[in-house]
DNA sequence: TACGTATAAATCGCATGCGATATAAAAATA
DNA sequence: TATTTTTATATCGCATGCGATTTATACGTA
C-alpha cells in the first residue's frame, strides 16, 4: 500500500506535534516550580529510583550521557540532586535527590494535565500503553538493524 | 483519582519518549538525503501546499518564526526552497520548493517506517487520530486559559 | 497627514538531543 | 606484568524549540 503522502497523516509528526505540545502545556507549570521538562522528568525519575547511575537513568530517560550530563551538573548546581562517584569503579557516578529534590518532586505530585488531554481514564490508559508499544516496537527494529 | 507517580505510567513521557524513539528511527534514513528531522517535514509540508507564508507554515508545523526562519535560510542555503518577500506586503515572506527541493521530496517517498512501528493497517490509522485528538485537545485548553 | 498600534519576520539567548570524540578507569589477554 | 580492549562518563559542535525582544511594514484614527 502507499505511504501516506500528508503530514496530517504521518503518525511520526502526530507525535512530534503532540510532543511539542505538551511542552507548551507544562511550560507555565515547571516554570512555577524554575525546572525544564527534562528536568522534570529526571527528578521523577529518581524519585521513583534514587541512587541510579548516569546510565541506569539514561536507560529510564532514552538520554544518553552527552545528554544528561549537562542536565545533572545543572540540576546539581541548583541543589536538587547530587551526583557521587563510586569508589570501587571510579568510571560510575551515581545520582542522588537531596531533600531539596524531594521536597521539589512533592509539590510537582499535583501536576495534573489529565483534563487537557480530553480522555477518559480509560481512554488514557490505553492510549498511553499503546504508544509505549510503538516506541518499544521503534527501538526493537534498530536493534535488529545493527 | 491520584495521578500516577511512574514515569512508566505518565502519557507525556510515552509521547516524549516514542519522540526519541522516531528520532533514532529517522536519523540514519534522512542522513542519506542529507536532512534533519525538522527540515524533512518542512519540505513535506511545502509540497503538499507550496507557496505558504512563514506564519502559514507554521501554523502547519506548530513552529513558529523563531524556529523556522533558521531553518528555512538554511534549506534555500541548501537550494531547496526560496523564500520570497512579497511586493505587496513586506512583512510576508513566502516560502516555494526548488525544483531541487521537490525532486528531494520525491525521492523521501520512499521513506516507510510502517513495519518498524510493529502496527496494523487499522491499529496504525487509529493510533494517529487518537495522538491528533489529544494534541488538539492540549492546544484547545491552552487557548482557554489565555 | 501624523502618530500610535498591530502584525510578520527576524534576532538573541538558553536548554535540550545527539553524533563524534576524548578521558579515565577497569577488564581481558598476551 | 604489560598491553590491548572495553566501559562509563564527559566534552564538543550542530540543529532544533521557544520566550523575549527587535525591526520593518501596514493599518487605524485623530
């Protein structure tokens, strides 16, 4: 069959276009709390799991090093995270909440955009494992490809 | 109902996170025409309605003339679009396809990630409407609250 | 016509993502 | 043990997105 030959139809730029918008929808949101998105989500992230090493939360975030790097300097630098070396492999740095970071994740617990979304619980829970499928199936394929 | 507190479980960070995924999908594939994510859809979105106004475009893309206009000088740079200020009006630029830029075009035709999305025909056409809705409902409730 | 306002692009600065590479440490092996 | 290879993180450069502002032009109205 043939590709779909209109942007409207790309499920591609579906995504992009969605993501694009959330990030304007939680802009004025994290804006009140001083964080980005990424930010954001890499404090959800170890608030969820403390302790994780830069790659250990990469795998959690999609990111890479090059990527979170720069983010937890920062994040660090803002007093909400902390970052250690380990001593028995020196090439391992793990990343902590301070109190700071979980006082921070507590006020955000009431960041709600179910509402924007415009879908019932349920409608939202299967919409979200959905494109969690296609994200998963996306990055399965590139591996068979190496 | 409490929000969820995984990030596993939040719908923002699946369509963060299938973003990446795209992203990594597309890259080696648009690396051999020599185009970014961003530039790709600018041109798909110029073929299909050649001519736009940067504002037109953008409106199209969800960008806005902060982003495009790097962007776009850099596509004519490439010779594949020209930009075109009408006599008219000055503040209105247009934006046209190359013969260069639509030949590119025809060549991304080609271009199908379908299987790697791992989706029937039907599953496929209704992830998209879905991911649509919600974007547009995001939207929706942001011109609300202005 | 003169002047304030509105509009379309462009500019600037900051924060990602990511490919490529560098650095340092650990592991494997000759 | 000496050397090579692997691994974890960091650095660098480029290309977005976007808020804030600027510039230039058009419009509205006294």
């Amino acid at each position: 069959m043939k590709p779909d030959r209109k942007l409207a139809d790309f499920l591609c730029f579906a995504i992009y276009s969605a993501n694009l918008a959330f990030g304007k929808a939680y802009r004025p949101i994290l804006d009140e709390l001083g964080l980005t998105y990424t930010q954001y989500v890499t404090i959800v992230a170890l608030w969820e799991e403390d302790g994780l090493t830069v790659s250990g939360l990469g795998e959690k975030l999609f990111l890479e090093s090059n990527t979170l790097t720069p983010i937890l300097k920062k994040l660090e630098a803002m007093g909400y995270v902390e970052r250690v070396r380990e001593t028995e492999d020196e090439r391992v740095v793990r990343v902590h909440l301070t109190k700071s970071g979980r006082r921070l994740r507590e006020k955000a617990l009431s960041i709600n955009l179910d509402d924007a979304c415009g879908l019932t619980a349920k409608g939202f829970s299967s919409l979200q494992k959905e494109i969690v499928g296609l994200r998963d199936n996306l990055l399965k394929s590139l591996d068979r490809d190496d």
